[in-house]
C-alpha cells in the first residue's frame, strides 16, 4: 500500500491526538474541564502501537504527537522511540508547560526531531488570559530555556484572533530572539468550544488578509521559517505577492515554509483522534472511519470524505470557480462551520475569482 512521491493522496503529516487529558482549559478548546473524563477512552499502548506500525508500514510521514498534553500520557516516549524506530518523523505538540529539564533531556534523546510550542501571546497577560492559567506564560518559556539547553529545535505555534494580532511583530520577535527554528500561525476555525468564542475574538476575512500579507512581508526577512496553518488563502497571497515582486517561486523560498498547497485536510493530512476516530484534520468533524474497528490504511486510502476531499473539481461557490483552487483549496473546515458542506466556498477569504 506504499504510495509513490506524487500521488495525489500522498500521506505527509498524521496529527494524532495521543490523549485528551490536559492540564489547561485554553478557550479555544474542545474539551475544557471534560478532559479528564474523555482521557478515560484514549488508545491503549497496544492499540497505539498497532495503529503506528500500520502507519510506518505503509507510509512514511511526519507523526506530530499532540493532545490534549501529550506529555501528560505516561508512555508518550515510549510510543515516540517505538515510531522513530519504525522509520517516521516524529514532532511533539505541546503546550511547554510540562518541560522541565528531565523532560526536555528525554524529548533530546528519544530523537523527537521538533518540538512545537503553543504561545499565544507576547505577553504573560495575553498568553495567560487565552490559557486560562496565571502563569502558564512563563512555565511555556521555562520549557523552551530548556529544550535550548539540550539542543532540542522548537517552533512557535500561534492561534491568531482579535486577543493577539496586534502582538504579531512582537511574537516574531520574541521567537527569533529565543532560538526558534520556525513561526507558525493558525487562524482560529470556528469548531468545538471555538464556536461558541467565535463572534467574539475570530478576525474579520479583511484582518485575516492583512494578517498574511504581513507574514509574507516578514518571511523575505529569512530570519527563520514562517508559514501560516488553517489559512489556505495565504498560498494565494504568496502567489501574488511574489509575481508583484518579480520572484520566481521555488520549494523553499524567503524564509516561507514549502510553497506547495494551502488546504491539506484528506489530500495530505489527516487527524486521529484520542479514541481511534480519522479526520480529515482536527477541526473538520467529519469522520472518516475509526482505527479500533479498521485498517489505517483503508481508511487513508478509500473513505468517501478523502475521496471528496481529493478532487477539487468538487469544491462549490467562488472556491470552485477560482484559478488559485489547486494552490489555496480554501479551508474546508470553515466553510463546513459556515455551511455544513466541506466543499462549499472558504467564508474568510476576500479574493474575488
């Protein structure tokens, strides 16, 4: 079942949601205080390390170990080592509150490759306020000191609302200034408990464009790697601002992550929830099938949602119809939060095709 390079349906991240238990209620979060109670179904070990191998088997992608805290479920490097052996990538998303120097030595030996840091502001006040704990501000910095003092590379992981935009510059700043290897923004999606915050922090379409067209504008700094996630748009805004700029776009090009397609939600990336369930990613709650019940592999390869996902022939509304539909895609989770059609137009882009 191993896929070739350029299949259309290349596997390249699985992001899996090794727990549900976590030890913040961020307001943007599905589970807030329920986490406890939904950690009660996470994988067991043999379930997680049947359903690894079935991965690496076949495909060969990035694992992001996420959550929840992922460093809150015992056996997480034991999973991690188990998935490195096997021949994957493997990242870990986490909140950096749990990374003391012990930690920080264990994630350095088991060849966790990256680290992402979830910071939300550049100011204690800002971060705290969206995490929903005094101090988690200062414990995220802690843990970044030290993976630095064990040569572990970090990124930064930003999601970007009314509470934070502003503080954009600063946070690029604050993550060059602390040795990360990469910026990473993600627009709010308006799912789960983001539903119910949605009116009151999610950026209008023309402040999430302005948003972009920043981040393009700070990546020909080439001070270290910025991309934008959950923000399709952004692979049009680098395609205009460039032909504006006379540049000629390549893989890796002024400082922007690989320059290949906005929306990868079933094409080239999926979602593995806690309990087994497959997503196009985690913020489109369509399910693809279930892990405990079904081979990875049949899922990945023929669930009906992948197979829609996959031809862009099939997207509705102006998405449809635009020359950028091959590059962007438009997010399919905001349009289905919009609609409840996955193919239905991006509600958050301005562009008029």
């Amino acid at each position: 079942m191993k896929q070739s390079h350029g299949a259309s349906n290349s596997l390249r991240l699985v992001f899996w949601e090794t727990t549900a238990g976590c030890n913040l209620e961020c307001i943007h979060c599905r589970r807030l205080e329920i986490s406890k109670k939904l950690a009660k179904s996470d994988l067991t070990t043999e379930e997680a390390l049947a359903f690894i191998d079935a991965v690496a088997t076949a495909y060969k992608p990035i694992l992001v170990l996420s959550g929840g805290e992922p460093l809150m479920r015992p056996d997480i490097f034991d999973l991690a080592s188990f998935a490195i052996e096997k021949g994957l990538t493997v990242a870990l998303a986490t909140n950096g509150t749990l990374i003391s120097e012990e930690m920080a030595q264990k994630i350095k030996a088991v060849g966790i490759d990256r680290v992402s840091i979830s910071v939300d502001g550049a100011s204690a006040e800002t971060h705290d306020n969206f995490r929903k704990i005094d101090g988690a501000f200062e414990q995220a910095l802690r843990g970044i000191a030290h993976l630095r003092e064990h040569d572990a590379p970090f990124q930064i992981n930003v999601t970007v609302a009314k509470h934070n935009v502003d503080e954009l510059p600063d946070l690029y700043d604050l993550a060059v200034k602390i040795g990360a290897v990469a910026l990473h923004l993600f627009m709010l999606v308006p799912v789960g408990c983001g539903v119910e915050i949605a009116d009151e922090i999610m950026l209008s379409p023309e402040r999430q464009e302005e948003a972009l067209n920043w981040l393009y504008d700070i990546s020909r700094e080439e001070k270290i790697q910025v991309k934008a996630t959950c923000a399709p748009h952004y692979y049009r805004v680098i395609r205009q601002r460039a032909k504006a700029d006379g540049i000629t776009l390549s893989f890796q090009t002024h400082g922007m992550a690989a320059v290949t397609k906005g929306c990868l939600a079933g094409t080239g990336v999926c979602f593995v929830s806690h309990k087994g369930e497959v997503f196009p990613c985690g913020y489109l709650p369509v399910e693809a099938g279930n892990i405990r019940s079904e081979p990875f592999g049949e899922i990945w390869e023929h669930a009906e949602v992948f197979e829609k996902l996959r031809n862009p022939d099939l997207l509705k509304g102006k998405c449809g119809i635009c020359e950028y539909k091959k590059v962007c895609g438009g997010c399919r989770a905001r349009a289905f939060a919009q609609t409840g059609d996955f193919l239905d137009e991006e509600p958050y882009c301005i562009y008029q095709p």
